[in-house]
C-alpha cells in the first residue's frame, strides 16, 4: 500500500530530503537512549519527522521538576507516577500515530545494551553521566553504528555525531567518493572525570532553552544520517552557553588520526565488555546498594562536594567519608561516598535506582 507522507510536505521540501528521504526514516529505528530532558525532545522531533520505529530506555519516573524542560510530559502524568519511557510511548502515539514505540523502562549497563540496539540503526544520546556514554560509544564502534551525543546542564549544551570507523564497511566510508567517518566520543573525551566533580542538573540546574537546541541539533544530525545525507553531518563539536553567548563548532575532525583511541582506533570496547565503568551490588538485608568504580578515575574531593550537596539535603563529613540525605520521586535515600569513589546508596535495593541517584548528584 501506497504511504501517505502528506502529513511530512513542509520536511520534504528539503534539499536532499524529498520522498525518498522520507521512505527511508519511515524504514528506520531509533534508539533513544534515556528521556528525560534531551530524550524528551528528541523523541518528540524524531516522531514527528516520522522516523518509523523509536525504541525509548529510561528508568525515571515522571517528575514534578521534570516538567520545567522535558515538553512530553505533563501534571497527569506526574500524578499518575508514570514511567518516562511509557509516557513517552504514550503521548507519542497521540502526536502521530504511525510511528511504532517501544518502550522499556530499565537501567542501561553492558548487559543489556546490546539487546535494546537489535535492529536499531542510530543512538540518540539522551543519557545523563559518561559511563553510559562510553557505553554507547562502544557499541556504535563495535556495530558500525551512528551515534549522536549530546549533553546539557547548567546554561551550557554539547553536541556531536559520531559516524564510527569500521574498516571500511559502512556506508559513510564511501559515501561520494569520501570517508566520511568521524572520530569517536572517546577520540575527544578519553577519560571521564573524576566522580563528583561534573555539575548535574540536579545540583547545578539547568536552562530548559539549552536542553532544548541540544536536543534539536541531535536530532537534525539524525535526520541527515537516516536520511543519507552524510555529508551534511556538522563534524565539528558543538559547546554553546546561552547565558554567556558562546556558541563555538570545534573543530575536533582529526582527533581520529593524531590520537590513539583505545575504542575505536584498537577497538577494544572496555565498557561494553564490562572490564570498565561500575558494578553496581545490592547489599543483601540492608535495603542499600555499593557501586563501585572498576578503574579509579582520581580522588573524590569530598569538601567540594559537599558543600554543593548541602543545598538539597543534610550532609556530614568526617574526612574518611561524606553522607548526603536526599529525596527524589523515588523516596528517601542516604548516599554515603568514600574518597576513592565507591559508595553505598541506602533506601533501595534496587541498582538502577542507586545509579540514577549516584549520576543526579555526586555525577559521573
Ligand atoms: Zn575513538
């Protein structure tokens, strides 16, 4: 049967767009990985623009202070305590009704990741701490997959979209003529910082204005790419602080060739083999859950720290350790972190709830 794409006219008048970019998003599969203030945006744009079947992973539940930046959810929601990744589904299903949603609420770790990617021919980044990241960069690499970054807190965004090297194989490796591959997230940031010394939205606030063009930039990065408009892609990474008025393209194009990237130039996938990155143990009878870093990444400056947790809950320190008493939609938690960057989150014996707190407010 004859598809009406009479909704998409004003999309497909485009340069390089047209009915046969059309086709080929209605052909794709998305995986957007987290929805929460990037996620939102991103899963209402792509929808719209009728990418075929997006795959949504979240584990949060719909939050009050959510609904300041992340457009797809609303106060029923919140009263309803619906899973992001289900209210997504389902407002998406309003907003257009041919695009086919999965939704799945879990944590994503290296077990999993692989799984959820089945069948998915782009990452879209909607993830809130590196580790994830350096997840998701691994399995782009590993797979040949594209796979679009993106980052905000504060007033400030990054961007950037990686078109992995594979050897040859995909596509935008020939594309024209010219090899169009980029390098990779871990080509630019090799090391994630050390624990607690990241802003997160949750202790240094964030401009929903920012999250918003972040999230739309991916999501013109991904239209280009599932379209087949490689050459389009921006190669550059994009930093903008919309309370300073820096807006910068870096132009980071050959980090591929003068770095020695462990991901994608030695193709060893660290964080996707589980050698890297955290375990996360429920601590059997004591409704608490340790998370601790495979590599240390560098000291906790627990002072530091501390003194931005004390803002959103109490907090002592003794030198050896640092206890925050926080609360989210979730419940009531005690994180207590140890200067190498282990820490024992108390209030649930669940790990993706001890890791979304961990990355909400020591981050990571
Ligand atoms: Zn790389």
């Amino acid at each position: 049967m004859e598809r009406d794409f009479s909704r998409y006219h004003r999309q497909m008048l485009l340069p390089g767009f047209g009915a046969d970019g059309q086709a080929r998003l209605g052909q794709s599969t998305a995986l957007l990985l987290g929805c929460g203030a990037l996620g939102s945006v991103a899963a209402d744009m792509l929808s719209r623009a009728g990418v075929g079947h997006l795959v949504i992973v979240d584990r949060d539940v719909v939050e009050l202070t959510n609904l300041q930046r992340q457009v797809l959810f609303d106060e029923r929601d919140v009263a309803e305590g619906l899973p992001k990744a289900e209210a997504a589904r389902r407002k998406i299903s309003a907003v257009n009704s041919s695009v086919r949603v999965t939704s799945i609420v879990d944590d994503i770790n290296h077990t999993n990741i692989e799984r959820f990617a089945e069948g998915a021919d782009i990452l879209v980044d909607g993830l809130d701490n590196f580790e994830t990241r350096y997840l998701a960069n691994d399995l782009a690499v590993k797979r040949g997959l594209p796979y679009v970054y993106g980052a905000a807190v504060g007033t400030t965004g990054m961007a950037f979209s990686v078109l992995p090297h594979t050897g040859g194989d995909a596509p935008w490796e020939s594309h024209a003529g010219a090899d169009l591959a980029t390098p990779c997230f871990r080509c630019l940031f090799d090391e994630a910082p050390p624990p607690g010394t990241s802003p997160t939205c949750e202790t240094a606030g964030v401009l929903g204005a920012a999250v918003a063009i972040v999230a739309n930039f991916q999501v013109a990065e991904a239209l280009k790419i599932l379209t087949g408009n490689f050459e389009r892609v921006t190669r550059t990474l994009l930093t903008l602080d919309l309370w300073t008025n820096e807006i910068l393209q870096l132009k980071v194009a050959n980090a591929y060739e003068k770095g020695d990237c462990q991901c994608c130039k030695h193709r060893r996938f660290e964080y996707l083999d589980g050698q890297a990155g955290s375990s996360a143990v429920s601590l059997c009878g004591r409704n608490a859950v340790q998370l601790r870093h495979r590599q240390q990444r560098g000291n906790v400056d627990l002072d530091a720290l501390g003194s931005r947790l004390r803002a959103h809950g109490k907090v002592t320190a003794n030198g050896f350790l640092l206890r925050a008493e926080v609360s989210d939609g979730n419940g009531d938690f005690e994180i207590t972190l140890f200067p190498d960057g282990r820490a024992i989150v108390k209030g649930t014996d669940d790990p993706a709830i001890a890791r979304g707190m961990y990355a909400k407010y020591v981050g990571g």
